[in-house]
C-alpha cells in the first residue's frame, strides 16, 4: 500500500465521494475508500477524476489542451461550445461543402424561359453558322 505524504493531499479526491470515484475509475466502492483514507490511487485514476471534476480533455490527450467537458458540451480553447450532434454532424456538414464546391465549379446558364439554371453546353456541341 503506497501512502500519501504527510500534508501532501491528492486534491483530486477532495470532494468527491467514494461511491462516485468507484463509479468513475471502474473500481469497487471499498478500493475508492481506500484511497480517501490515504492510500495512493494508480496514476490513472487520478487522471480520470481530475477529467471528471474539472472536464480537462488535457488530462487525456496533450493536443485537447485547455478543451474541456462541462454540462454535455465540448468547449474549444476559445469558448465555442458545440453538442454531441453537432459535432457528429461536421463529417454531413464538410460533404456538403464539398458538394457545393464542385457544384460552384461547373458553367452554369440561365435559361429565362424555364426560369432554371442548366448546365452550359459543352464546347464540342456548339456548332457556328458561317
């Protein structure tokens, strides 16, 4: 058993019960009480309490600095936050960018009459009345 220094408090385990941190860490209750009552939890636990307490994804992944989980949202580094389905709709959202940009891409011309926008025909069909 690894005890915590005397006066050195893991500040992760403050607050937070020992039924939630067994919840959290996916460990049983009496290993949580355990480590409120001083015993030094593994490394990975603390990071996972510390990522639940406070939602920094830089506690999981480096590049995720200063992006954080708060109430079901992901919040950048510079406060936007976005929900779940917005995020899962960005892979729909940059098709449809891409649509668009090939659509933008093709001649287009106005046919008055039908009042739609055809395709301009190709240069080959053209045929010039001399």
């Amino acid at each position: 058993m690894r005890l915590f220094k005397p006066g050195g408090g893991i500040e992760e385990l403050e607050d937070i019960t020992p039924e939630l941190i067994a919840e959290v860490c996916r460990v049983h209750v009496t290993t949580a009480r355990r480590w409120k009552r001083g015993e030094m939890p593994p490394f990975t636990a603390l990071k996972i309490i510390n990522l639940y307490k406070n939602g920094e994804l830089g506690e999981v992944d480096l590049r995720w600095h200063n992006w954080k989980l708060r109430n079901g949202l992901l919040i950048s580094d510079d406060g936007s936050s976005f929900t779940p389905g917005q995020v899962r709709a960005i892979p729909f959202m940059e098709m449809q960018i891409d649509s668009y940009k090939r659509d933008q891409r093709s001649v287009r011309q106005a046919d008055w009459i039908s009042g739609e926008w055809k395709p301009a025909p190709e240069q080959e069909d053209i045929v010039s009345v001399a």
